[in-house]
C-alpha cells in the first residue's frame, strides 16, 4: 500500500464537516472511516473509491462555488452601480433643492421690499 501524505482520519473529519447527501461518496467515506474504527489501515480499492468519489464532490462543489461567487459578485458590481448613480441623482436633487430654497428666500425679501 503507498504510503498517504496526508492524515486520512483529518481527511475524514474534514469531510464529515460537510453534510453528505452523495451517496457513493457518504459509502466511501462510511467505509473508510469503519476500517479506521477498527484499527485496520484501508484497503486500496477503499481509499481509491474513497479519494475518487470525494474528488468527484468537491470538485463539483469548488466550481458550483466559484460560479455562485462570480454571479453574486457580478450583482453586487450592478448594484454598487446603481448605487453609486442614485446618489449622484440625489446629489443633483439636493442641490437643485438648496437653489430653488434661495431663490424662494429671496423672492420673499423682494416682496416684502415691495409692501
């Protein structure tokens, strides 16, 4: 059996973190994990299963990720953008707002100059 590099009972626990609804990869990992329970090192047709059906998983997993990741970024992109546009709306509306306030103010002073 070759020698693994990394620590499969981390593996497991690292995996078992997520909730498995895979089938095949849930029976790998079952399997693995009960070898392991008993003191035993696993078998190699079980740890390639097992490495072949987590790799299947996860891979699928990262790029599912990776899309969700890329769309929400995208979207948060629009509405940084809109955003950023309806404040400048805004910024426009204040100012129109103050102007029109001064010259309503200053119609008062010119009709009160009138009276």
């Amino acid at each position: 059996m070759m020698p693994i590099a990394v620590d499969l009972a981390a593996l497991l626990r690292q995996i078992g973190a997520y909730r498995i609804g895979d089938r095949a990869l849930r029976a790998a990992l079952e399997r693995v994990q009960a070898s392991l329970d008993r003191g035993e090192s696993p078998s190699q047709r079980d740890l390639d299963a097992f490495v072949r059906e987590a790799r299947r998983y996860f891979e699928a997993l990262e790029r599912e990720s990776r899309a969700q990741i890329k769309d929400l970024d995208r979207r948060l992109d629009d509405l940084f953008q809109q955003q950023y546009n309806l404040q400048a709306e805004r910024g426009v509306a204040h100012r129109r707002l103050l102007g029109a306030g001064e010259t309503l103010a200053m119609l008062v002073q010119v009709e009160r100059r009138e009276r």
